[in-house]
C-alpha cells in the first residue's frame, strides 16, 4: 500500500522520514497528540479521513490542526508599497509588543485597512503559530484593532505568570 512506498521511499533519507499514522480516538487525544508534537519542536497534526485517496494540491480529506497564540501589540508605524498602480498603500503595520520587541505584521490587513492602516498608538490583537528560536512571533496576522485597550495595563498584564491567549485552528 501507500505506507510501504512511502517507507520505500524514506529509506537511508537524511531530510525525509516515514511516521506511522494513528487513529483519533476523539478530541482529547487530539489535543494529548498535539501537545506532544508541539513539545518536539513539530508545527502541528494532519488529519486524513481513513480510507481516502492520495490528491495532489488541496484536499477536502485532508486536515491540518495547529494551535494558534493571540498577543497584543501597539502600532508605531506602517510600511507603503512602492506601486506605481496603487500608491501608498500599507503593506504591513509596524508594531511593539509589550516586553519592547519590534515586530512587522503584514497579513490580515483589510483593503480598508490598507489604504488607512491603524494610526500609531492604535493597540492591535494579532494571532501567531509559534515564537522563532530568537524569540518572534511566526506569521503574525492581524486580528483587529483593540479600541477599548490601555497599552499601560496590557504591559501590565504581561509580567503576570500563566497568561495565555491559546486556541487550536483547524
């Protein structure tokens, strides 16, 4: 079958490796599963539905769940494309987070957004997979802006131990 090429096809591989799948046995021991692959340094699970057939591209059988990490950051700027079609549009919100990193989030951003990106001083929610071994946010998405926040007590809330904002994405 499919494993046995697969198996075939890893063998001696430095860069390539056959893993045995395992059935879900529920919600539970896919989070138990998850936890476990995140800890070894791994980005998340896929889910096949049993009996399906391998498709190249996208697949309706095929699922990827991976848990996602919502912060606060503050704007301090913004970055314009340079298009000779579509002038000084936002390309992506420079922003800081609490503990004072500097980061660059350029995806999530509505058209609106990109043509009137959040002013500087404007608190923004942004989610991420994972911290970068130097510590930054990997693949921060903008979420919204958080009108009603004072940047003050979010940095704040920071210093606080066991704060977290974790969710799984399917």
């Amino acid at each position: 079958g499919r494993m046995s090429i697969v198996q075939r096809v890893c063998k001696g591989s430095k860069v390539a490796k056959a893993l045995r799948m395992d059935r879900c046995r529920g919600r539970e021991h896919l989070l138990d599963l998850l936890v476990i692959v995140e800890q070894r340094g791994g980005e998340g699970l896929m889910l096949r539905q049993p009996r399906s057939s391998y498709m190249r591209g996208r697949s309706h059988t095929l699922l990827k769940v991976r848990s996602f990490h919502d912060a606060e950051a503050l704007v301090i700027g913004s970055e314009l494309e340079s298009s000779m079609v579509v002038p000084r549009r936002c390309s992506a919100i420079l922003c800081r987070t609490p503990d004072g990193r500097r980061i660059r989030i350029g995806a999530g951003l509505s058209e609106e957004q990109r043509r009137q990106p959040p002013k500087a001083g404007t608190v923004v929610t942004y989610r991420y997979q994972v911290l970068t071994s130097k510590g930054m946010p990997r693949f921060p998405t903008l979420v919204g802006e958080k009108l009603d926040a004072d940047w003050s007590n979010i940095c704040m809330e920071q210093l606080l131990p066991n704060k977290s904002h974790q969710g799984i994405r399917a």
